[in-house]
C-alpha cells in the first residue's frame, strides 16, 4: 500500500479522537487539548494531502496554509488558557458545569 | 479603496491600545471613517458593476482577489453602520478599564467582518472567521462575571470547533481540485466523493457557528451573558458572518451537488428552529435570554428562505438577504435597549421592569419599532422580508412552510407584548435606579428606524442588493 495514504487516514483519526474529547471530558484543558489535537490531524491532512502528487515538484501552498493555521491556533490556544484560568479562579474548578448549579 | 477597509480598522485598533488616553475618539474616527470608504465604495460599484481587486497586482491562483457586489457591499454598509452606532453606544456604556480593552478588540472584529465580506477565496474565508471567532469571544468575556467567563469559553470552543471542521473541508477541496480561488474551484468542482465530503465537512462547521438549531446550544448563554454593544454584534453580524459564507459556497461551488434532499433538511431544521426558538424566547423570564432566544428563531427563517432558494425560488433570495439587513438592524436595537434596562435596573428580569414607557420613553419606542419589524408587521424591513418569503413558499407550494412561517410571526408578537406589557406596570417592589445618557437612547431608536425604513425603501435596496447578480439568476431583478 502507498505510505502516502497512511498520513492522511491518521489525521482524520486524530481529528475524531479530539472531536470526541472535546464532547465527552468535562476538564477544560483536556477540552483545550482536544481542540490542538484536531488541529494537528487538520494540518497532517493538508500536508500529507500536498505531498501525494507524486511529481518531484512540492506544493508550497498548503505548507503556507498550515503555518497560518498553526499561529491561529496558538492565539486561541492562549485565550482559551486564559479563559480557563479566569473560570478557575472565579469558580474553583475548570469546568463548564451547569449554570444551574452555584 | 477596498483594502483600507481592512486596513484601516486594524490600524486604528493599534493605535487605540497604544494611546489609550483618546481610544474613544480614535476608535470613533475610524469607524466614521470606515463609512465613509464603505459609501465610495458603493459609489464605485453602482458606476461599473461588480469588480474584482488583486491585492499587490497579483492573480487568482498565487494572489489573493477581493471582491465587491451586491450581497458583499450591503454586508460592508450594515457592519460599518452597526459597528459606529454601537461604537458610540459603548462609548457611555463601559467602564474606563473595561474600554481599554473594548476598543482595539472591537476594530479587530470589524477589520475581520469587512475582510471576510470582501473575501472570494475559502482559505481566507477560515481565516477570517478565526479572526472574529477570536476577537468577539474576547469581547464576550468582557464584563468579567462567571456567566459571562462561562459563555465566552464555551463560545471559543464551537467556534473552533466549527472552523476545524471548516478547514478540513478546505483541505479536501484543494486536494481535490487543486485551489482555493472561489471562481476557479467553481469551473473545475464536480460531484465526487470528494466534493461531496468537503460540503459536508464545511457546511457542519458553518451551521454551527451559524447557530441552527440544534447545533444553537452555545448562543442563548453567549449572546445574554455578554454586554450590550457586544451582544447587539454578536446577534447582528457575527452569525451572519457564516451564513454569508454559506451561501457563497453554495451559489458558486455546491450547486452541482445540490439535490432535494437538502432543502428538505434545511427547511426541516430552519422550521423547527423557528418555533423552537419561538417558544422558548416566549417562556424566557430575563430580557437578554429572551432576544437570544429569538435570534435561534430569526436564524431559522434565513435557513427557510435558503433552502427555497436553492430550490430554484428565485425570490427567495431576496428574502433571505432582506431579513438578514432587517434582524440585524432591529436585533441590535433590542439588545441596546436590553443593555439601558439593565444598566437603569440593575436587573433584566421582565416581571420586575418598572414603569419604563414612561421613565424611558425612548428606549421603549426603540424596542416597540425593533419588535415590529421581528415581528414582520407591515411597512417594516422584517415585513417585506417574510413577504417574501411567503411568497417564495407558495410558489414552491410548500404549505407546511407557509404554515410555519406565518406561526413563527404570531409567537415573535406574543414575547415581543410580553415585554412591552411590563414596561407600562409598576414593579411590585421598589428599585434603585441609575439615569441613562441620551445617546444610549438615541443608538437604539435610530437603529430602530432603520429597520422599519428598510421597508420602505425595499425597490432601491433590492436593486443594489442584486448588483453584480451575486445569485447567478438570470435576469436578475426581482
């Protein structure tokens, strides 16, 4: 089988494991975690996805693309920490619980 | 000229945090400004049509094209409208040490809406959406209370939850067609498994941030827990950021995809959004949660008229457009109204509104001709809009919609007189109350009368709207 398949099948694994991170753990920075790992398996999709035409020529844009997206996620990493660290403070534990509930 | 729409928000943001002696003023004069290049621009498109700007003289494939018609420029126009009204608005409204921070976030948002409105390739289409996905998640947080720390996380999470998915959408269709460029994607996209996921993926990202229901669960606490000028553009602007996204997608890349299948899914859920948020904004007994809730019921009649029109109604298009200007418009004159009732009360709480018809007369004025257009009551922008809309479900025979639609107008009354009622009682205990400056009263009611004047100036507006023929009809006035 072509290595080159393999790349993009882990990124589409990485990107549901962190989808169901996301939804099932209540702790916002394994929520946070997630989030970056979706990310990674985004960006291998979209490098791996560039390097499978197989000409010796590679294709700049996606790399261009994914810096772009890697400095997106780093600044909403960091204001998402910074939510995070807010939500502690204010209500001792890190978590979206119910508003309900004081 | 079109750059500077983007530009000149950014720098004017920068230029509020390192002067923050005269942030209120900077931020006034950019977005002054930032009208004005908005009229000039319009003036550009009425005289030649629609127009494409190579930024740096470079082309589609390498370059980045901005483009500007019809759909793009009344987008422009309303964000710059919206944006100085509550910009003076928030002016009063927020503490000095809260407005430090108001302001370059604030510019930021309205640098990224008009960059995403001008935008005509997918790729810039997520970086724009993360640019304002960030900048108004930070302004949600604004006012610093557990609700509003709460909403703003959970707010940050769909929204990059929403643009992930988006992207791995865009990844696909490069890989697929081997561009990012709308136009170009447009002339080589056909209906394989690639296309099909990507569609997928992207129109998954796009509804949840667009709020549909049932994917609207983060909005009611986001939009009511944020303050008052954000809220006005969060509810305006921000989700229709997405559906504007949306439908460019669909007009240019996914009508070969496009099968009966989806209109009814979108029909589906836009009715259901409809009286679901209906209801529930009808049983709401704070004031800010109860126009949340009826902005999840305004989403779903753009979903309703979007899925008509895909359908081939061609009317339907208008609608749709028409009743994005007018809920923009009155939903951020609600909002403002909320946010004077609060800062008069101290409280939303419905019940306990005290005598306000005649302690605020105009803010109660703003929020009666707001609620008419939400409404859809005659000679108003929401009016002309559902008329539309009516129109365009006739024509496809669709009866369950009409049903809907005309169910959804009457639920809009009962919660919009459920407040106005309150405002002539007297509250069973006695409150503290603080005074409003006039400008906080004033925004709201000019924003107010714009919605209802939207329908008086409906043949002009559509006109413009259709400008360019952002949705490919033939023979394009209505």
């Amino acid at each position: 089988m072509n290595t080159l398949i393999v790349y993009p099948l882990v990124g589409i694994g990485l990107f549901c494991i962190g989808l169901y991170a996301l939804i099932m753990q209540p702790h916002l920075l394994r929520k946070l975690l997630a989030v970056n790992i979706m990310g990674s398996g985004v960006f291998l999709v979209l490098v791996s996805l560039g390097m499978s035409n197989t000409n010796a020529q590679q294709d700049p844009v996606p790399h261009a693309m994914i810096i772009t997206g890697i400095v997106v996620a780093i600044s909403a990493t960091a204001l998402a920490l910074v939510f995070m660290i807010k939500i502690a403070l204010k209500t001792g534990k890190a978590e979206l619980s119910n508003p309900e509930e004081k | 000229m079109e750059v500077f729409l983007i530009l000149l928000p950014i720098f004017g943001g920068l230029l509020t945090f390192l002067i923050p002696k005269f942030n209120k003023s900077i931020g006034i004069i950019t977005l002054i400004l930032t009208l004005s290049l908005v009229i000039s621009v319009a003036s550009q498109l009425l005289a030649g049509g629609s127009y494409y700007h190579l930024l740096g003289g470079w082309g589609a494939p390498l370059g980045i094209n901005l483009y500007v018609d019809g759909l793009s420029l009344v987008m422009l126009g309303l964000t710059a409208l919206i944006a100085t009204g509550a910009g003076i608005y928030a002016g009063k409204y927020f503490t000095h040490k809260q407005s430090l921070w108001f302001w370059p976030l604030w510019l930021f948002l309205i640098a990224g809406l008009n960059a995403l409105f001008l935008s005509q390739d997918i790729f810039n289409f997520y970086v724009t959406l993360e640019l304002i996905g960030l900048a108004s998640a930070a302004l949600t947080a604004l006012s610093d209370t557990k609700e509003a720390l709460r909403g703003a996380m959970r707010y940050l999470l769909v929204t990059l939850l929403g643009s992930l998915a988006y992207l791995l959408g865009v990844a696909l269709l490069y890989h697929g067609f081997g561009s990012v460029d709308i136009v170009i994607l447009s002339k080589r996209i056909e209906s394989v498994p690639v296309a099909w996921a990507a569609m997928g993926l992207m129109s998954a990202g796009l509804l949840l941030k667009s709020a549909l229901f049932p994917l609207h669960f983060w909005l009611p606490p986001a939009h009511a827990s944020a303050p008052a000028p954000v809220s006005a553009i969060l509810s305006a602007l921000i989700i229709k950021a997405s559906i504007y996204i949306q439908l460019r997608l669909w007009i240019s890349l996914f009508l070969p995809l496009e099968s009966f299948y989806f209109e009814i899914f979108f029909a589906l859920l836009g009715s259901f959004a409809v009286v679901w948020g209906s209801v529930l904004a009808l049983v709401q007994t704070r004031l800010k949660l109860l126009i949340a809730y009826s902005t999840v019921a305004q989403v779903g009649y753009l979903f309703i008229a979007f899925s008509l029109a895909l359908g081939g109604i061609s009317v339907a298009w208008s609608a749709l457009v028409y009743l994005m200007l007018s809920h923009a418009l009155a939903k951020s004159a609600l909002f403002l109204v909320a946010g004077n009732l609060l800062h008069f009360h101290g409280h939303d709480r419905i019940v306990d509104l005290d005598r306000i018809a005649q302690r605020l007369p105009l803010s109660t004025t703003a929020f009666a001709l707001a609620g008419v257009s939400i409404i859809g009551l005659p000679l108003s922008g929401g009016f002309i809009g559902k008329w539309f809309l009516l129109e365009a479900s006739l024509k496809n025979n669709s009866w369950g919609i009409t049903l809907v639609i005309l169910l959804g107008g009457l639920l809009a009354a009962g919660y919009i007189f459920k407040v106005l009622g309150f405002t002539f009682t007297k509250a069973a205990v006695a409150q503290e109350t603080k005074q409003i400056p006039l400008s906080m009263e004033l925004v709201p009611l000019f924003f107010a009368i714009m919605a209802i004047l939207l329908g008086f100036f409906a043949t002009p507006m559509l006109a413009l709207i259709h400008t360019g023929n952002p949705f490919g009809i033939i023979g394009a006035t209505p």
